[in-house]
C-alpha cells in the first residue's frame, strides 16, 4: 500500500530549474511551471539557471520575476552558485 501512496502523491520540483539554450519564450514557459509548482510545494526559494550568454535571457527572466505573484525577491547568485548566470528567487509562502 505504501508504494501505491507513493505512486499518487505529485512530484516534487528540486531546487533549480535550468533554462540554458532555450529560447526566451520556450524558457519562461518551462520557468512559469516550475515557479507554480516549487510555490505550491513550499519551497523558499529556487534557483533558475539561465546561464551568461549574451544577458537576454537573464534579463528575460528577471524581468518575468518582477511582481510575480510567487516571488517575494529575487538576486544574483552567489559566486559559488554561478553568479550572473544564476537568479536566485525567493518564494512567498502558500
């Protein structure tokens, strides 16, 4: 019976999300799924990988997180998390 539990209690999302090489479009679409869930999983922050690249998707990204209706705050990652090619957003409580 446990494994049957286990079988219908939804997935938890981890801790990133990694959006390199997608399209601005493609990634905030796989971002805002990924924000609901962390959100309704009670997670208190996330990381989103964007990567360095030419900074469109990074400002992409942020730009999306700016009054979300999920994100408290939102900075740069850490030098050891990747810096700017890491956004570290933290989530409202549910």
């Amino acid at each position: 019976m446990g494994a049957r539990l286990w079988r219908l209690l939804p997935s938890l999302p981890g801790m990133e999300v990694d959006l390199r090489g997608l399209m601005a479009e493609d990634a905030l679409d796989k971002m805002e799924r990924y924000l609901e869930q962390a959100f309704l999983s009670g997670l208190p922050y996330v990381r989103i990988i964007h990567g360095k690249g030419t900074g469109r998707l990074r400002q992409a990204v942020r730009g999306a997180l700016r009054g979300h209706e999920y994100v408290k705050s939102f900075e740069e990652g850490g030098s050891t998390e990747g810096g700017e090619g890491v956004t570290v957003a933290m989530l409202k409580s549910s």
